[in-house]
C-alpha cells in the first residue's frame, strides 16, 4: 500500500484556517471593536513575520540528504583519519616488493687504539660500504599480509562511510520530524492563547468566572517548556548536524522535504538474515580481519620456525700506517677488509614455547580465537538485529496506516468546520481548533513514517546494500502483507 506523505515528507497545500497569519481570512465580524484598528495591526504583524522568514530563508542553506552525504564525506574529520589510514596501508601494498631491496650501509671510523704496537700505527682509518640481502620463505606470506592489510583497510573504510551516511540520513528525517513537532507545539500554544483570550473576554463580560481564566492562563504557560525544550532539541541537532557536515556549528539549513510516496515493502525474514550474515560491513570487515591476522601469524611461524638466508658484501678501505704522518695517496698504505659472505641461520629460541617468541605466537593464536568469538557474536547479534527491526517496520506501518485513516477524517472534520464557518454556524475558534486536531493527527501519522523510514535505513546497512535499495521499490513490491515475517 501507499500513503501520500505530508508535512515534510513533501507537503500538500491545504486551506488554512481564517484568522491564521493571513489577512484576506480575518473578518471585521470576528472582531472586538474598533475592529479595523485591530485589523490593521494584525496585518501588519503577519507581513513582518513574512519578512522575517523570508530573511531566514536567505541566510539558511538549502540541503537535500544526498548533498548532506557528500558533503560529509569530503569534509568529516573522522572519515579523513581512516581516509589517512587507509592510504597508509596502500602505500605500503604497492611498495611491498621492497623486501626484496638489498641493504646498503655506509660508514667511515677514525680509531686510536689503547695499546701501542711497535709495529702499528697507534690511530687508524677505514671505510666501509656493505650490501645484505635476506631471504626467507616468511617474506612470500608477507606480501600476502600485506594484501591482506590493504583490503582490510578497503573494507574498513566503506564500512565507516556506510555508517556515516546511515546516520546522516537518519539525522535528517529526524530534524525534518522535530521541526514539525516544533511548529505544532507552536500551533497548540497559539491555540491555547486563544483560548485565554477567550476566557479573559467573558470573564470581562461577567460570562465566566475568573478560575476559568486561570486554568486557561496556566494550561497555556505549561506548554511554554515543552515548547523552549523541542526548540533547543533541534538547535542542539542542527549543530550536531553541521559539525558532521564539516561546517560551523551555528549553520542554519533549510531541509528540502521528501518528495514522492512511502512504499511498505513485504520483508522475508530469513532471506534478510541470511544476507546479513553475508553482507552487513561489520561482519564483512570482522572476516577479513580472520583472513589477515591468519596470514601475520603464517608469517610470523614461518619466520621462526624456518631457515633464512643472507647475502652480504662489504667493501672496507683500511689505512694501514699513521694517518697523521703517512701519505693517503700511496695505495700501498690502502688495504680492503671487505668480504662477500652467504649466511644460512635459523632462530633457536623459537623452538621453545616457553621463550618470547613461542608466548607471541601463542598471543597471536588466542586473538585469532577472540576474532573468531567475535565473529560469532556478531552474526547472533545481528540475526536478533534483524528481528527486532522487522517486526518494528511491521509495527510502524499498522500504525501509520491506522494513523492515515485519522488523518483523513480530521481533514473531513476540518472542511466540513470550515463549510459551517462560512455558513454563519460556526465560530472562528472552532475552525482553529479543528486545524490544529488535523496538524495533531499528521504529525503522528509522520512520526510512525519516520520510524519507518529510518528502520529502512538501518535495515538497509544492516543487510550491505546501497541506502534506498528497499524504500526505492515499485508498488508491485509493495503488495500483500507488507512487513509480515515468513
């Protein structure tokens, strides 16, 4: 089934109540005298706060969620240190056949030595320019590793992207929500004003007693909290907001409402948690870790529990007399004490579990295990995720479909108030009045499409694909008991 979304979920124009910020709608009859006094300056009133929106409009910066994306992931200070850590690991990939570089050193010793020869010069000099080469069969499973690390690294990065752009959308439905909660807690207040003036004007007319007027003062003051406190909840969220975005904390933006029908789509729940224990990036990121913590330890086994081999030249000119009387150009006084040299060695402490290479292996073993743990948690975990997440949509859209149906009925209530208004049958406030029973009934409506909206979204990271994969379908995906679990 499909449901027009209102309010800002993509507004349709309505009929707004006489007497509501609009003066062609305020009649002279629904004044106290001197009623066109009282006109002028309530027309005067509505065109400034025309103007001031106006002028907040202008200085607010119109986002949509996908601009709000974008912007965050070219500007989030997070995402840049994985952005940084990741090319880390690229560098070190695409550099990874300089294991097999030789190492070349360069040196020159002035020494004197402690006791005299008779035949030897007391100070001596030399050179040295050496170059070492080791193999071993651990530098194969290295590079390995180090492919390994590389796409860990890949995954890593994706699955912080994916995050931020779950919780950047999110972020948005949720403003776009609190700012209608915000203008209908506005709506109640003046309704309430309304009322007190009402009270405050038969109390005058000795039509009422002066509790009447109380209890309207008060029942209006009461909502002044809850109006200051929805008001400080969405400041406190569009700076949380904007510093995501990478922009000042005191950006102002317009949000662009959601255009286009809410499609309920009907969820098979085993096929979700199959994907999901498939797909979802932690549980993705979770494996490649496995993969590359198994290849470090290969690594590091074959490292010590199997032979290396080094090659090495060195070329070491040593002045042979007194460098302090002889000639350093006569070659006769040069002598190379250079050698090329082929070493086949083996580690034997890590033949002994009890030594600190045999602990580290074992260290690596029990991450492994503790990965692996881990593994199976998340996969649990997100299998009861999956759960917990249908059947809320499924609740969310009885709701909400319930809630549409109460939507209707007070947009009926309110034409029809309306219709009697314009008839001579009913008062001004009865008409404001029922306005504000069909704003109550939207907001609700919007809040249980918000809550399925973002159960989408969670859904959607939670099985690995694209953000509007499932709220994106057809209507012919939508029939049949949408939500229901199989």
């Amino acid at each position: 089934m499909k449901h027009s979304l209102r309010g800002p979920w993509g507004r349709k124009s309505h009929d707004s109540p006489p007497g509501t910020g609009q003066c062609t709608g305020i009649a002279v009859r629904d004044l106290y005298p001197p009623g066109l006094v009282l006109a002028f300056f309530l027309c005067a009133a509505a065109a400034f706060g025309q103007t001031e929106a106006q002028a907040e409009t202008q200085t607010a910066r119109r986002i949509t969620p996908d601009e709000a994306v974008e912007l965050a992931i070219r500007n989030n200070l997070s995402l840049e240190s994985s952005r940084i850590a990741l090319d880390t690991k690229k560098r070190k990939y695409d550099l990874v056949w300089n294991q097999f570089l030789p190492e070349f050193d360069v040196r020159g010793t002035l020494a004197r030595t402690n006791e005299v020869s008779p035949s030897a010069s007391q100070w001596n000099v030399s050179g040295n320019f050496s170059a070492s080469l080791m193999f071993s069969f651990a530098l194969l499973e290295g590079i390995k590793t180090f492919k390994l690390e590389y796409q860990t690294g890949l995954l890593t990065y994706a699955k912080a992207k994916a995050q931020m752009e779950r919780d950047i959308r999110k972020s948005y439905y949720q403003m776009l929500l609190l700012q209608e909660n915000v203008g209908l807690l506005r709506e109640s207040y003046a309704a309430a004003e309304r009322q007190v003036t009402m009270a405050r004007a038969n109390y005058n007319a000795g039509l009422a007693p002066q509790l009447t007027l109380l209890q309207a003062q008060v029942a209006r003051d009461n909502m002044k909290p809850n109006i200051d406190q929805a008001e400080n909840g969405l400041k406190m969220l569009m700076a949380n907001f904007a510093m995501t975005l990478g922009l000042d904390y005191d950006t102002q933006f317009e949000l662009v409402p959601v255009e286009g029908e809410l499609n309920y789509i009907s969820l098979e729940l085993k096929d979700l948690i199959s994907k999901a224990s498939r797909g979802k990036p932690d549980i993705i990121e979770l494996r490649q870790s496995i993969l590359y913590t198994t290849s470090a330890r290969k690594s590091q086994a074959l490292q010590m529990h199997t032979p290396y081999l080094n090659f090495a030249w060195a070329y070491t000119p040593t002045f042979t007399r007194d460098p302090w009387k002889d000639s350093w150009g006569d070659g006769d006084n040069w002598m190379d004490r250079g050698n090329f040299s082929i070493t086949l060695g083996m580690s034997l402490n890590s033949l002994f579990p009890f030594t600190k290479q045999g602990q580290g292996l074992k260290d690596v073993d029990n991450g492994l295990r503790t990965l692996n743990n881990g593994l199976a948690q998340a996969i649990r975990g997100t299998e009861l995720e999956i759960y917990n997440t249908v059947f809320t949509l499924e609740k969310a859209q009885v709701t909400a479909e319930a809630q549409s149906q109460t939507v209707e009925l007070a947009e009926r209530t309110y034409r029809l108030t309306l219709e009697a208004f314009q008839a001579g049958l009913q008062d001004l406030l009865q008409v404001q009045n029922a306005d504000l029973s069909r704003r109550q009934a939207r907001v609700q409506m919007l809040e249980q499409q918000f809550n399925y909206r973002t159960g989408l979204i969670d859904l959607e990271y939670s099985i690995g694909v694209p953000f509007g994969t499932l709220s994106s379908q057809g209507s012919s995906d939508s029939q049949g008991d949408a939500g229901s679990v199989k």
